[in-house]
C-alpha cells in the first residue's frame, strides 16, 4: 500500500491541511498559528516541526530554504509545500471519515 | 538570570536537541514569534510563551533526532531482545531443571522446543520497535553460539550444538517475517 493511499494520523492530517491552506507562506511558525487560530488548542513548535519531518520523510511535502533575515536572528525559513502523494492522502483520508461518519446523526454543527 | 540571558540559555539547549537540518528554521521562526509578542504584549509573557515552546518542544525534537539515528535504536532494541532471549532461556533452564528433577541442565530437546515460539515473539516484538532489530538479533545469536561452540571444553552431543546453532537465530528470522507480513498501520 502506498503512502498516499493510508490514513494520516489526526495531527498529520491537521498540519498538511494548514499547509495546503498557508500555500507560498507555510513555514514553521505559520503552520503552527495557523492550526492555533483554527482549532483553539496550543500547539509547540517542537510538535509541528516533528510531524513535517515525518511527513517530508514519507514524501507528502517537500521544503526549501529561504533567504536569511535580520528579523530572525539572520536564519533562513523552512518553507513546505504538499507534494502529489501528500494531497493523494489528504483526498484518501477525508473519503475514509466521509465514509465513516456517513448517515451518523448527530455530527451535524450545531 | 536576566531576560537576554535567560532566552540565550534556552535558544542553545533546543538548537542542540533540534535536527541539524531542522536548528536554524526553527529557532529563527521561535525569535521571529517572540519579537511579535514582545511588540504586541509584555516583554514577560513573551518570555513565558518562549520558555513554554522550548519546554514543549524538546522532548519531540530529541526524539525526531534519535529516531534518524536509526542504526542506533536498531542495535538497542537488538540488544534488548537478547537480553530477553537470555532471561527466556534461563528461566526455561529453570523450569526444566525444577519439573524434572535433574540437578542440571542436561541437553534437553525440551529446552529448545520451548525456547522457539519464545524467540520468535521476542523477535516479532523488537520488529514492531525497529524494523531490523530482529535480523540483528539473528545475527548476534548466530555470532554468540558459534563463539560458544568454539570456545567450550564440555562435550556437547552434536545434534544439541547444531540444533542450538540453528533454533536461536532461525526463531529471530523467523519473527522478522511473521513482523514483516502483518497488515499495514495506520
């Protein structure tokens, strides 16, 4: 079974949303507030970089370095982009919850 | 401490848990948030926020880093299971020597019939840990007994020292497999 084809794991599929989401500006800090500001719930830094080395080393993103600046300390940004396989299993994990909570009362948003 | 030297002591303890690849992104997007804070709340509280994230974030970047030191997990989960195997044999000597009544243990088909499935869950188990760690385990059996084999002045009845040769390491391989075709995780 392929990469694309498996489930993400909940903060797997929440970090390669927001990335989708940030486009051009994803990078570390980025992603984090963004899934602060959507969710509610503290995310650490520490957390969003782990999942999106695990998700560059199963090949569902991929990054580059940006230019150093002075409003860093002088260090570069990591930005990520999805890569095909990663919206591959964005697209195979939102059909598997679609499936599973099909005709489930009670789901709706209040 | 003061606040400057409060964060530098700080910013150096997580760049070096963090990834080598991963120190300089993370670090600038930790100086770049605190900067947004200090701006918009108290210097304080950005301190606090920056105190909390490198808290936070060390355990799981320390794991990131051991977990791409694959080769190093692999050979500790190896090891552990030997020792396992080890604990498993002795006790199985035990058993034998306290059911039976014979003072020692004395080259028993029995030890070695039920020291197999108990090799092979140990291998099966340090395969869920790391993938390789029960070929390792294999291997380090097949160096061990071969030393052992060398080394002894006992007179071990042949079919014991091939049957021993084989049982240990065949049992690790065998784990490995059986680990290899479970089903995919999610």
């Amino acid at each position: 079974m392929k990469t694309r084809d498996n489930p993400l794991g909940s903060l797997e599929h929440v970090v390669l949303l927001a990335v989708m989401r940030l486009g051009s500006d994803a990078y570390g800090m980025t992603v984090r507030r963004e899934i602060e500001s959507a969710t509610g719930r503290e995310i650490s830094i520490g957390a969003v970089y782990a999942t999106l080395v695990r998700l560059e080393s199963k090949g569902l993103v991929k990054s580059y370095t940006g230019e150093p600046t002075a409003e860093r300390g002088g260090r570069a940004k990591r930005h990520f982009s999805l890569t095909a396989d990663g919206k591959g299993a964005l697209r195979t994990t939102h059909e598997v919850l679609r499936k599973m909570s099909a005709g489930l009362k009670g789901l709706q948003p209040t | 401490m003061t606040r400057h030297r409060a964060l530098s002591v700080a910013t150096w303890i997580l760049s070096r848990l963090a990834p080598k690849n991963e120190r300089d992104p993370l670090v600038g997007d930790l100086i770049e948030e605190y900067a947004l804070r200090s701006n918009a709340a108290s210097s304080s509280a950005a301190l606090r926020w920056y105190m909390k994230q490198v808290v936070t974030s060390a355990p799981l970047l320390l794991r990131v880093r051991l977990a791409r030191a694959a080769w190093i997990s692999t050979i500790g989960a190896a090891l552990l299971a030997y020792i396992a195997v080890a604990v498993a044999e002795l006790s199985v000597d035990w058993a034998i020597s306290n059911w039976t009544a014979v003072g020692t243990f004395a080259y028993k088909p029995l030890g070695l019939i039920m020291l197999f499935p108990m090799v092979i869950l140990i291998g099966y188990v340090a395969g869920r840990f790391r993938r390789r760690a029960p070929i390792v385990l294999g291997v380090m059996m097949l160096l061990v007994v071969t030393t052992m084999m060398l080394s002894t002045t006992e007179s071990v009845p042949p079919w014991y020292g091939v049957a021993y040769f084989v049982v240990g390491p065949a049992a690790a391989f065998i784990g490995a497999a059986l680990h290899s075709l479970r089903p995919a995780r999610w």
